[in-house]
C-alpha cells in the first residue's frame, strides 16, 4: 500500500509543476508597434507617397501605409477601412520580419466625401494606431 501512496503522489506533483511550465513551443504574443502610418496617393520603393490628411473625391484610389516593428516571429496586421462608421474593407497583411512595411489600398469613389479612417488592429483584433483622412470635393 505504501507504494500506491508514493506513485499517487509523484504523478498529484508532477502534474502540479507541469501546469507552473509553460509549454514547449507555446507562442508568445508578440508585441507589436506601429513606427510609422500614413494615407498617401502610392506606394513606391517601400515608402509612402504624396501623403496627407485631405484628398479630393478625384482621387482614385488610397493607400495605408504602416510600418510595424516588434514581431518575434511572423504575424499579421489587419488594416480596416471606414467611411463614416461603416466599415468598407478589412485586409489582413502578413508581418514577417521585426521591422516590416506594408499597406493596403482603397478604392474611393466621387461620392464618398467627408470622414474616413483605417485602423490598425493586430492579431487579436487589438488596436493598435487609427489614421484619420477626409475626402473632400
């Protein structure tokens, strides 16, 4: 009988201490900045173009320029677009490296005047940086 007690209370340990040690491989969360964002007309060479806070309902399409750094391990970013508070797109962008640049792009349309913002969330849907623009005549 004395045996059985002993094994009990080696595996009653034992399992205790695995729940004190985080799993091997567990992902940490990684902590994510954004250094820089903007709205700007393009994208060239990997930085922002012709960027602003004010575009003219003529211009046809905007971008949402982020730089992101912290990532310990590849991630992604999700840009979400709203006009107004609707939301118009969601696209998710990968993060692959600890200093990563990315964007998307929107399409505007010449009735789509007044405010718009992109916000940036990460994985968990966590905001991270909102760039406000407005679209004017």
């Amino acid at each position: 009988m004395k045996s059985k007690v002993s094994f009990s209370s080696v595996v009653i340990w034992l399992m205790c201490l695995s729940l004190l040690i985080p799993a091997a491989g567990a992902q940490q969360t990684d902590k994510l900045d954004v250094e820089a964002a903007a709205i700007c007309e393009g994208v060239d060479n990997r930085e922002a173009v012709n960027v602003g806070t004010r575009f003219t309902n003529s211009t046809p399409r905007l971008y949402c320029f982020t730089k992101i750094v912290g990532a310990e391990s590849p991630t992604e970013v999700v840009h979400v677009w709203s006009y107004g508070d609707v939301e118009r797109a969601r696209v998710s962008l990968a993060v692959t490296a600890s200093n990563w640049r990315t964007y998307s792009s929107k399409a505007i349309q010449a009735h789509e005047i007044g405010a718009w913002r992109v916000e940036v969330l990460d994985p968990s849907g966590n905001l991270l940086e909102t760039i406000n623009f407005e679209i004017t005549q």
